[in-house]
C-alpha cells in the first residue's frame, strides 16, 4: 500500500481562443509539485513550501478545498497531510490554483487505490477553484486533469468534460509581470452579446474544435479569434494588441490571453517559430518596461501524474 | 463536351441544433431535380416543370441569381438553360432554395469543365439564396454542395466553408403542413442573448463537431440542444414541444427545427429508431388535425451532383 505520491500537475491555458468558460489545453511548463501522504489524523493538513504565503487552513486552500470534497466520498477517517511546491505563480492566468487542487486529488486518488474516475476528481478539485474564486469553474481543471484539449460542455446541472484529441504543437506562454485583477477581468466582460457575435464566436468554437481533431493547423489558426471576451479584456494588458501582431509575424498560428490574463499565449507548428514567438512577444513588453517570463512546450498530452511513489 | 447535364440537388437542414447559421447537413430525401443544358443565348432561361409557379425571371429565380453570378466569372458568351423540377417543397424549412441554386450550378460547372472550387460554387449560390430571403446565407448551401455535415465558419469578409466528418445517422424530417413564415421566424429572433447562455450554446457547438469527428452519439445526442433560437421559435410550430419529447421516448438522439421550419428534424443510430420517431412526431401532429411528410433516410455523403451527363 502506498504512503506518499508525488505528483506533477501542470498550468493550463483556459478561456483558449474563442472558447471562453469551455476550452482549455496542458501545458509541460510550469507545473506545481504536490506530495501527498496518507495521514493518521482524519481529514487534511497543508503545507507550502513554496513563498507565495498562501492560506494553510484546508478550507480556505485550493488544495484543501478539493481535497475536502473528496474526503465525503472516501473510506470514514481517511486523512492526508499535503506538501505543495508551487511552480506556477498564482495570479499569472495559466490555471495556477487548478493545478494545486487538481495535483492534490491526482494524488489523494492514487493513495485511494484509483477508485475515483478522472470526472469525479475535476468534480472534486472544482471545489478548490471556488475556494479561490469563489465560483465553481472547470475550465482549468479539466485540462489539468486529463491533459491535452478538453472541452467543459456542462458544469451544471451535469458536468460533462470531453477530453479532445490534439496535433502536436507548440505552446508560447509569455507572463508579463503585471497583475490583473480578477475582479477587474470580470467587470469588463459585456453581461449580454448581439447574436451575429455570438454566432461568429461559436462559429469559431466548431473550427476550432475540428481544426485540433483534424490536425489542421490552418483552421487553427483562422478559429481561434475571440470577438467577444478578449476585445474587452485588452485594455487591461498592456501591449498586448502589438504583442499579437509581433507573434503572427513570427509566424504564431494565433493565440490571446491565457484565462483572464495577464499571460499570453500563442499556439505554433513548430519549436523552432514557438521561440521566435515567445522572443518577438518579450521585446513588445520589454520596450514597454514590464518584466515577463516565457514558457515554450507542447501541450502536455498528460494531466496531473504520480511521478514517484513510496 | 457536354450539352446537357441532369443534376439532383439534396434539401439540407440548417440551424443544426446549437448550430443557428453555421452547421447543417444534406439528407437523401428529397431532392430537386436540375436540368442544365448549353444555350447559343448567351445569359440564363429558366423553366419549371413544377407546379410551385416560382419566378422564371433569371434575376428573380433563385437558380437564376446563382447562375448570373456564375456567369460573370465563365468565359464571355456563355448560356445556360436550366429546367428545375422540385422535389422539395418551398417554405417546407430544409433548403428548397438551396437545392435549386446548388444543383444549378453545379451542373453549369460540369458543362464548363469543372473550372471551379466547390467554395466558389457556394459563393455563386449564396446569390441564389439572396433572391429568395434577401441576405446572402451559406448554411444550407454548404451541404447543398459539399454533402455531409458542414460548419460555415465565415461568410465575410472571407467564405469559409470547413466539410466535416460524419459518422453513420439516420435523419428523421417530419414536415407539418404549415406555414412558418420567415418574416416571423426571424421577427422572434433574440437580437443579443446573455453571456452565459451564449457560453453554453458554444459549449454545445463544440460539443457536436466533437460528437460528428469522432462517432460519439451520445455526446451528439447532449449536444444538440439549442439554448436559444429554438426556445424563441417553438411557439410557431405547434406540436413542437410534444414531437420532441415523443421523438426522444422513441430513441432519437435528438435534434430540433429544421431551418426555420415548419420541418423539424431528429437524428438517430438506427434506421429503425428513424421510422419510429418519424411515426411518433407524426402521430402528435395528426392528433392536432396537421397534416405532415415524413422523411428518412441518412445522411447524404455527397450533395448536388451529376445523374445523367448528354
């Protein structure tokens, strides 16, 4: 029987292009490293130690959150004492609470024997993204659970996530140093949208979704347009109009804000452009004096994983 | 060379479920029946063998408009004479103009050696469809020419028509014998439509072209649901609600009104589960005292084609 796993759980890119509140993708990098060991002590213990001065308390922790929920639909007096590192800077919008919580039930599932589907633990780890968002949302978690694409086609009354299959490609992440409050990014979305919007948008949604199923890059790059979110959420990261058009130049298949920012990211054919992009990107935000960090991989074909066990 | 070609041209369901004027597909049956031969007249004579009593002004008939479009990009001198014989009732809400126009065309294009893309066929015959409903629309057109299951991502500035996959269905149309005019189905139409509704129609979006690329009927069959045009256009075919709930009892996967109706379509694994949803929808509608049509058949692979070559 297993005592303690360690598990890599990694970013994710949500609000991917067109697909606000539904699409999402895995990334290689970063990712968090979670340990989590079976407990004498009933219920859950967290520990960082990292330097982010997050919340310990499990139900004010993302980590705990879920694992809390979890712990309803476990053997009675199951307990996990919890060890996070976390790789991925909260607040820079690759899905960094998500992936905490989703590193915690991959681990917590697996000290379990696995006898929870990989649906239950984005059900599970949802609850940790309310701790911090104060809102039930998948559209991290899905990705970071079962890696690659996912589709959120239901949070409720049913949730119903639809891992997609995805061609290889290359992920440009740029992480411009300013914050974006999410408080912010939310009061800038429009509460309603003119139809002949939204019909574009979801026009972009179905080719998107064929252009990953069908590996065509092209169509990719055409759907991934976002009319509705991203528009109004631009004025909030400066320099990101010019960014986007250094990056297609560069020869970005496209890209946009990474959740609700202030990450970018841009989707490529290959490693070589994906640089090019992510180099292109920086000198916008450089010659605008913001620090920022770039990240350059495929798409993680693999969520949240054990990689040692003891 | 040709002189003479004789087309059949599929009726097409539009407004796909989620897909409000972006997916659609081409059923087997009906199908008009398009003869297109040479002219020493330069320019368009159109005669119909039907009884519809439609327009035969070139510049007022659908196949007409689509051909005098074509024509400003055929070599000079050019003429076609067509002879149409519909077999899918006008305003019956699955394509009738569409079929007319796309089998036009592509017979003009079999007589001209086939010198264009099946993308500029649909764009001549969006020209078609302009004369009849007055906007240049391209979602019964797409399958009306591709076959199969069409996304329209684009219309303009840029036409883009993405043909997908589809696996094995069977199409249930039942057509009541009402008049929905599209005055009506377009005076109800929502002019925006909330955010998080929207998010949820895109969901379905992606959720179908998911279901279609990958043969999952179930994820089709969730699918389907229209958060928004539908619920503003049921109460404009009476039965509508009943029909479905039948047609779901019965083993429909699902489905919706057929363009804007009065035809309303189901999708099924089975031709046997057709029949019956066809029989079950057909049976709310006589018990209303509304005569209907019913029709089966899968999927059509290809759409407007060459029959007969003279």
């Amino acid at each position: 029987m297993l005592d303690s796993v360690l598990v890599h759980a990694p970013a994710t890119i949500a609000n991917l292009g067109c697909g606000f509140d539904v699409l999402g993708l895995a990334l290689t990098a970063p990712y968090d490293v979670v340990r989590v060991s079976r407990s004498a002590t009933p219920g859950v213990q967290i520990r960082h130690l990292d330097h982010y001065k997050l919340p310990t308390d499990p139900a004010r922790n993302v980590a705990g959150g879920a694992l809390l929920t979890l712990l309803r639909h476990a053997p009675a007096g199951t307990g996990f004492a919890v060890e996070i590192t976390k790789g991925i800077m909260p607040g820079s919008g690759v899905g960094s609470s998500a992936a905490s919580a989703a590193g915690a039930v991959v681990g917590a599932n697996a000290l379990l024997g696995n006898m929870f589907t990989p649906m239950q633990l984005v059900d599970f780890a949802m609850d940790g993204e309310a701790v911090a968002s104060g809102a039930r949302h998948a559209d991290n978690i899905a990705p970071a659970i079962y890696g690659g694409f996912t589709l959120v086609r239901s949070v409720a009354p049913t949730l119903d996530v639809v891992p997609l299959a995805a061609p290889p490609l290359w992920v440009t992440v740029v992480h411009p140093q300013i914050e974006v409050k999410t408080a912010d990014a939310r009061k800038v979305l429009p509460t309603s949208v003119p139809l002949n919007r939204a019909v574009r948008q979801w026009a972009n949604v179905g080719g998107l979704v064929a252009g990953f199923l069908t590996a065509d890059y092209e169509l990719i790059g055409r759907s991934l347009e976002d009319y509705i979110v991203e528009p109004a959420r631009q004025p909030l990261i400066p320099g990101l109009a010019e960014a986007r058009r250094q990056a297609l130049a560069a020869g970005a298949l496209g890209g946009g804000i990474s959740g609700s920012g202030p990450s970018v990211f841009m989707l490529n054919v290959t490693e070589v452009t994906a640089q090019e992009v992510g180099a292109a990107m920086g000198r916008v935000f450089a010659a605008l004096g913001i620090d920022f960090r770039v990240y350059v991989g495929p798409i993680a074909t693999q969520g949240a994983r054990v990689v040692e066990e003891f």
